[in-house]
C-alpha cells in the first residue's frame, strides 16, 4: 500500500483526474466489448481471457468483431497483429521510463494508447521528470489492467439484453476521450502537422483497406515527417558550408 500510495504521490495533481477518467472510460468500453463479444458467441471465460492477457481494446474489438463475421481466426488474428503495430512506437515512447529489464517486461503489457497519452500529456507547467511520468504511465496501466477486464465481465452478462451497444454510444467514449487528451499537445508545430496528415491518410484509406488498418497506415506520417526534418537540416547544413 505504502508503494502505491507512492507512486500515485508523483503523479502531477493535474493528471490525477484524467487518470481517474481514462480508468472509467476504459471499463465502458470493456462493457460495449463484452457485450460484442458475448453476442458474436464468445464465452464468458474466452471473453475474460482475452482482456487480460491481451489488454489491447481496439485490436481485441476488431478479433471477435471479425470471428464474428465470419471470417478466419487466422484472418482475425493477423488483423489483430496489424493493428497493434502501433505498440511498436508507443514502446519507444515509453522505454525510457522503464529503465531496469524486468520493468521493460512487465511494463511492455501495459503499453497503449492511454497510458502513452497520459506519460506524454502536457500539464500546462514546468516540464515533468522522468519519475513523474514513469508514475502516471504506471497509475494509468494498472488502471487499464483493471478496469478492461472488469468491464468485459459486466458487459459479457449484459450481452443478451443489449445486442448492439453502438445503441448507447459506448463505443466511441474511449475514442473522444483520447482526443480531448491529445489536443493539447497538438495545437501547433510539427505535432500539429503529423497529426492531420495522419488523420488524412487514415480517412483516404478507410475505404479501401481491411478494418482497422486505416489507423495503422496513418503513422506514414511520422516518416513523412523525419524525412522532412532530414532534409531541411540537410540543406541547412549545406548552406553552411557554401557561406
């Protein structure tokens, strides 16, 4: 208890609240996942299962929503991968918060969206240490660990009464959530600019690629971007030499 009344002491004050929101919006949408679950056949247990051992919502929603449609679970599963290549940028965000080996394991299942975005978050103030992000990283995965599963159990029982829990809107929480968060850190400069080029590469391609990869594709633009800097700095540098 001491240790966790520790951590959650270097989490900033202005981050506390939208740790405490993001835990509760995560069970929401745990709710709409196990009532989507539920109605697309799954189990209780397989249901459960699968919120703690992958913890990852959006790819575990597009899994049964596919196995639900039909398709292969093979199908589903690469889908699935697909989509969490994400993790692979937000591991590097959080790999220096997670300096010892056995952090970086434990710590790599409790990488995503929330967590990243909550490390990452501006609080409006003098920069944050690195303890005090490694906190809110660490408070926002256990209350991610917790409130997913959770979530799954009430909604995998409620999945008989409501079929469609696009009907309460629960779905689109977590998302709207995220983004109020993201704001901002993206209201100028080269965030700003990474952030609508993605957005517009994901809209272009929802059409035309499989569920959930849209997203996937829109980190184009963070190449887009490196390329971008490695040029200017490239042609700063030669202006340089020429002066």
């Amino acid at each position: 208890m001491s240790c966790a009344s520790s951590i959650w002491s270097d989490v900033p004050r202005e981050l506390r609240r939208g740790v405490l929101l993001v835990t509760l919006a995560v069970a929401l949408v745990g709710i709409a996942y196990g009532v989507t679950a539920s109605a697309d056949g799954f189990a209780v247990w397989q249901i459960v299962l699968l919120a703690v051992l992958v913890l990852a919502g959006s790819a575990e929603l597009l899994f049964v929503g596919l196995i639900g449609a039909g398709a292969s679970p093979w199908l589903a599963l690469g889908a699935s991968l697909l989509l969490n290549l994400r993790n692979v940028v937000y591991g590097m965000a959080a790999s220096p918060l997670l300096l010892r080996r056995w952090e970086r394991w434990c710590g790599a299942h409790l990488v995503n969206d929330e967590t990243v975005a909550l490390a990452a978050a501006p609080t409006g103030g003098p920069p944050r240490t690195v303890e005090q992000r490694r906190a809110t990283f660490l408070v926002t995965g256990i209350g991610v660990a917790l409130g997913w599963p959770v979530g799954a159990v009430i909604g995998s029982t409620l999945g008989q009464v409501v079929p469609e829990p696009e009907a309460w809107g629960l779905d689109a929480v977590l998302p709207a959530l995220l983004g109020a968060l993201a704001v901002p850190a993206i209201r100028g400069g080269s965030a700003f600019a990474v952030a609508v080029l993605a957005g517009v590469i994901a809209l272009l391609a929802q059409p035309h690629v499989p569920l959930g990869l849209a997203p996937v594709l829109g980190l184009a633009a963070v190449a887009v971007l490196l390329v971008g800097r490695r040029d200017g700095g490239a042609r700063g540098g030669a202006r340089e030499v020429t002066s």
